[in-house]
C-alpha cells in the first residue's frame, strides 16, 4: 500500500525555571549552560536544511534569564565563581562550583574529553587543575555550532589542558555574544517562516491548577486535595497577559500560539488564551484519549478544534522515542526505526497530520556529540522523503481538516493527570504556603506602596512555577531538590519582607523530605551468587547488589513508563546476574523480547520472555520477576561493561533501561574494602 501524504509537526519546548534570588542573580547555571549548547543549536540544525520547518516555544523566564547575560558576573552566581581565580574562592564557593561542574553528562560529555575525565576522577586539585576542569567543563557544554564555527571554542578545544585565567576571560566573553544572537536567530526564522514560535504563561505555571485546584481531583479521583484552596484567578489572567506582553516586546509581534506549561489544559484555561487572541495550543495524547473516552491510535493524527481554538495532541511514544531512547542507537538505526513509524502512520492513515512535542533542550546531552549525528540525519532524511510534510504550529491551525471536539478534559502530558505537581504531601504543602501567603496579604490592613505592590505580584507568579513541585515527593529526583526547594520558599519569604511582616516558622523549614533526594542508583557493595529461579524467596537472596530504581529516574522531563521498576545487579567470579522487578504480567504478550547490549562492542544478547531458558552459559527464568545469569564468556576480553536493556516486542521498543544511559559492571571489583569482622 502506497504511503499517503504525511504532515509532520515537530515542536520544541524551551524553557528553564527562574533561578533568580530576591536580588535577581540567578542561582545556577543551567540557562547559561543550554544557551551556549542548545538554545541557538536546535534553530541552527533545522534552518540547514531548505524546507523543514517545526514550531519552538520560548518561556517567558527563558527569555528574561537570557537577557541577563548582557552583565554575566553580575547576574549569574555561578559565572561569578567560575571566573574568579581559585585562590580568591572560599572553601564553601569552591565545593559548589565543583560540584555544579561534576553534574554533567559523564559519557557523552565528560569521557570523550580525556583531560576532563581524568581531573573528574580527581579528589583535590591543585588552582592549575582547577582552572583546567572549569574550562574544559564550559567547552563540554559548548554546542556543535560553536565548536564548528567559532574559531577561539576550536583552538581551545584542541589545546586541552595547560589553560589560563585570561582562556576563562576570553571565553566568557565570546560565550555571552554567543548568547545575545540567539534571540534575534528565532526572530529571523520565524519572519522566513522556518518556524512558529509560541510562548507559555509568564513564569510556567499549571494554569487549570491556579483557576481551580480542583482540577487535580476531576482528573484523578484519587487525588488529595491541599488544605483550603483558595482560586488564584487572578494570578492565571496576569500569568497569561505578561507572557504575552514579554514576547510582543521580544519579537515585535503577539503570538499566534501556546504550550501550556506541562500540556496542562482544562476548558477555563483554553477560554482565557482564547480571550487573549491565541489561536493555537497543544497538549498530550491521554488528554485527546480521556475527551473522547477512547484511545484508539487513528484518532491522534488530526489536528482538532475545541470552542474555536485549534489543538494539537502529541503522538506521545514518537516523542518518547526521541526524548529518551534514540540516545542509545546509532544516528542510522534512530533514523531507519523513526521513519519506519511514520511510513506506518502514512500507509493506515488519510493524509494523517502527527503531533512530536517534546522538551527542545534536556535530552541531548545523553546523546553522543550533543545529538547532532541524529538530527543532521534524520533531518536529511526528512528532506528527501517525499510522502512526509514538515508543518508549523501556524500552518496546523489554518488547515481546514480539523475535527471537533466537544468535550475538553482536564489533566496534563504526564499521566494526562495532575499528579506530578499535587496530591503528595510535600507538593500540598507547597501549595498551602501560597494560599496562606495570599490570604495574609489580602488581609493585610494597611495601605502597600506600588513599587511593593508590584513585586509581590511577581514573587506570587514566579513560586506559582510548576518546576518547584516538581521536584517535591518521590516522583522525581535530583542533586539540587534542596536549591529548588529553596528558591521556592524565598520567593514567599519575600512576600512578607516586603509588608514587614513576620512570615510563619514553617516558611524557613525545608518542605522537602531527605527521601526525596535519595539517589535512584545504589552500587553493589559485595559480591553475589543468587539462585536464579524468579522468585522473591528471601531478603539474603540478592543482598549485596546493586539497585537502580527506575521510577526514580523521570529527572528532567517525563516519559512513558515502561513495566520494569528496578533493576538488581551484581556479579561472582563466574557470572553477572540480572534481575528485573515489576509488572511481570505484562509479559504474557507475544514476541516480547529482553536485549541486552554490550556497549564496547555493541554486540546483542537476545531472549524471548515467553517463558524459562538454561544452557551452559545462561540461565532465565520468569515468575515474580525475571532473573538472568549470564556467564563472564558473554564478555570475552572486557573486565569493564557498560550494557543497556531492552524490552522490545517486534519493532516496538516497550522500555530502554537503565534510564540515565548504559550500566556499568566492574568485574575486577572484588568489594575487598566492604569486608569486615
């Protein structure tokens, strides 16, 4: 069956939560870091080749950050460190800027550079290597445009190590040019019509959440509600008349179009953009699925139209795969499986309109070369295919092809609910602090000057971010739940500074628990020699074992959760075991395959989960869980493996695991250190 004609709308979201104190220095460094590695690349891959066009949405708090870089020492705590000589540092400023340079992507940004992997191996350092580790962590977020044609990024890309204070100065300097073109580069695009460029409300709040919490609840039953909600209409208007009002003076135009932050939608927040003039929004899949209470797959690829606004739902494993599992597969092998999906889309659907949104930023780092090999070939690929249409944003919403919905339900692209930012105690409580906040400034008697007046508005915009809640509960995890957790109660803290008042205790307490912050990753500390026979028979049975929690994984940006939860790890003088917790249930479909990949060689180990397997060099079996023993001969040579899993049912790949990239096993680990008596 011949393909039909495929619309393919590509659309990046931008953004990076406000890390601005009270004296509006940002607090990290992660807007610097994207804008000289993706903010300027993503645009810059797309326009180098004619006709393909995608749709970008910029946050108002991206913007407003970028803008700031004008005065870098200034306005960015962590460039103020970077560029001071290491002698001038206090103990405490130099532990945080390592730490903040050891947070980056260990194998696609940190070994391929040998200098840096040596010196991130290192305990102390001497001002000389320090100087080098901090220059060669800013050349490891430099992005391919910069590396290609900025002649300074080159020379020190090839001088390595051996660096200066004046290297640090130098670049800086041409970093923060870099960055004052990437603004103009989307506004030059978008008059070409390259691109739609679209904005989200002001400081990335859950919209349906600020007009009335109990969203949470219609979307999920099960939801708990935070005590005494309290409506923050008021604060959604303004959210959305500043956004607004931000990209017009950017881009010297009003948008034509919004992402929601998070997908989130409900009816009341489609009326108020469409009060405003937005003509266009988008949102995820489980939301069309839940309107019009089915989830058949041909009913996605068509833009829809809702009370005159024109929606457009995410084709949500397509993004996925992009997002969080192509990083593992050759640019060739991404490209073939991507394609294959759309010419399977084209051939089943009529001239079918499909819908890939997803974060424009977070994931490329967890490719090699920062995700150039993938886009340039899938983008050529694109080029020449002649079934398959790029579209902008723009373009979906003058179609004419548009079905209507009637119903719109409330919920988000996670879970198509709003879980992620209520419900657990930690994001209630989150919650109960704004509306206790705004209640003491509504019943504050005497009269606030405007100047205060206007800054407590901003305040009650920014820790309305859906960012901060994020982070809280067990959902999610990072290094810096505490940074965040933070900000976020400082931006009330500032509320009551500005009326004088004194803010209740709790405000100074953490709301984050130290649950929160417990590493999804738990190395082995002995070594193991489990019976594999699927059963979770005995606490002792896989004690000494490795653990990486995958549900803890879901850091920057959420996907579709796989049936594997955890996986256990270890190894004895013979053999490396396996084991996989989860919903085994799921495995009684047919064909389903596990794929264990060798990354030093890329060489593939394959068993069916029908049912058991035993031969002399592998034993698996299925019950409880899946347990494996695979003999050392399946690694010949290697004493060190990086293997990454694969659950996979046809070309359907179901979950990439681990999460954060490949497992590393040590076979010449003898835990000798662990022992004791």
């Amino acid at each position: 069956m011949p393909a039909s004609s495929l619309n393919l709308c590509f659309f990046w979201h931008m953004h990076q939560p406000d890390y601005r104190d009270d004296k509006g220095v940002m607090t990290m460094p992660w807007v610097f870091l994207h804008a000289i590695k993706d903010y300027y690349e993503m645009p810059w891959l797309l326009s180098r080749y004619p006709g393909l066009k995608a749709t970008f949405n910029i946050t108002s708090t991206l913007i407003e950050q970028i803008n700031l870089y004008d005065e870098p020492l200034k306005n960015d705590y962590f460039l103020s460190l970077w560029e001071c000589h290491p002698s001038d540092l206090k103990p405490q400023e130099k532990a945080w800027l390592i730490k903040t340079c050891r947070s980056t992507q260990y194998e696609t940004m940190i070994r391929p550079m040998a200098n840096f992997d040596r010196l991130y191996h290192k305990e102390e350092f001497s001002d000389d290597e320090l100087i080098d580790f901090e220059l060669l962590f800013m050349l490891a977020w430099c992005g391919n445009a910069l590396r290609s044609e900025n002649s300074l990024v080159k020379s020190l890309m090839k001088k390595e190590e051996g660096f200066s204070q004046n290297d640090k100065s130098k670049l800086l300097t041409i970093l923060c040019d870099f960055i004052g073109a990437i603004l103009p580069f989307y506004a030059q695009l978008h008059k070409e019509g390259v691109i739609s460029l679209s904005t989200t409300p002001y400081s990335h709040p859950i919209l349906p959440l600020l007009l009335d919490v109990e969203n949470a609840r219609h979307a999920n039953i099960h939801t708990v509600l935070p005590d005494n909600p309290i409506s923050l209409k008021e604060d959604a208007v303004l959210q959305v008349e500043r956004a607004i009002a931000l990209y017009e003076k950017t881009f010297s135009s009003r948008p034509s179009g919004f992402w929601p932050a998070e997908g989130a939608v409900d009816e009341q927040s489609v009326a108020l953009y469409k009060d405003q003039g937005i003509r266009w929004i988008a949102s995820d899949e489980a939301i069309l699925f839940r309107s019009i209470e089915q989830t058949t797959r041909a009913s996605l690829y068509n833009p829809y139209r809702y009370k005159g606004m024109t929606i457009g739902f995410r084709d949500h494993e397509l993004s996925d795969l992009i997002g969080f599992t192509y990083r593992s597969k050759s640019a060739h092998e991404a490209t073939e499986h991507f394609m294959h999906n759309l010419e399977r889309i084209s051939k089943t659907q009529k001239e079918p309109t499909l819908f890939v949104i997803l974060d424009g930023e977070n994931a490329w780092e967890f490719f090699e070369n920062n995700a150039y090999d993938f886009f340039t070939s899938i983008y050529a690929r694109l080029s020449k295919t002649p079934w398959c249409t790029t579209v902008s944003m723009d373009e979906v919403s003058a179609m004419k092809d548009q079905r209507e919905l009637k119903t719109l339900a409330p919920g988000s692209w996670i879970y198509g609910d709003f879980s992620t930012w209520s419900g657990h105690p930690e994001k209630n409580r989150a919650w109960e602090f704004i509306y206790q906040t705004r209640r003491d400034v509504d019943n504050y008697s005497a009269e606030i000057p405007l100047e205060a007046a206007e800054k407590i508005r901003s305040h009650f915009l920014a820790a309305e971010c859906s960012d901060w809640f994020w982070w809280y509960g067990d959902d999610h995890v990072t290094e810096f739940a505490f940074e965040f957790d933070a900000l976020f109660r400082e931006h009330l803290l500032c509320v009551y500074r500005l009326l004088e008042m004194q803010p209740p205790s709790d405000l100074f307490e953490p709301i984050i628990s130290h649950k929160s912050s417990v590493s999804f990753l738990l190395k082995p500390y002995a070594s193991i020699s489990p019976h594999i026979d699927g059963k979770v028979s005995s606490f002792f049975k896989w004690l000494g074992s490795g653990c990486i929690d995958e549900e803890k994984l879901y850091s920057t940006m959420e996907r579709e959760r796989g049936p594997i939860k955890k996986i256990y790890y270890g190894h004895d003088d013979e053999k490396v075991y396996l084991a996989f917790e989860g919903e085994i249930s799921s495995f009684e479909e047919e064909d389903l395959q596990l794929h264990i990949t060798l990354e030093e060689t890329g060489s593939q180990l394959n068993f069916s989960l029908e049912g058991p397997f035993v031969d002399k060099e592998t034993q698996l079996a299925i019950g409880e869980r899946v347990e494996l023993a695979l003999s050392r001969s399946h690694f010949k040579g290697h004493n060190t493996l990086h293997l990454r899993f694969e659950i996979v049912q046809g070309k359907r790949i179901i979950q990439m695991m681990p999460g954060y990239g490949s497992l590393f096993v040590d076979l010449d680990e003898t835990y000798a250190k662990n022992w004791f008596v």
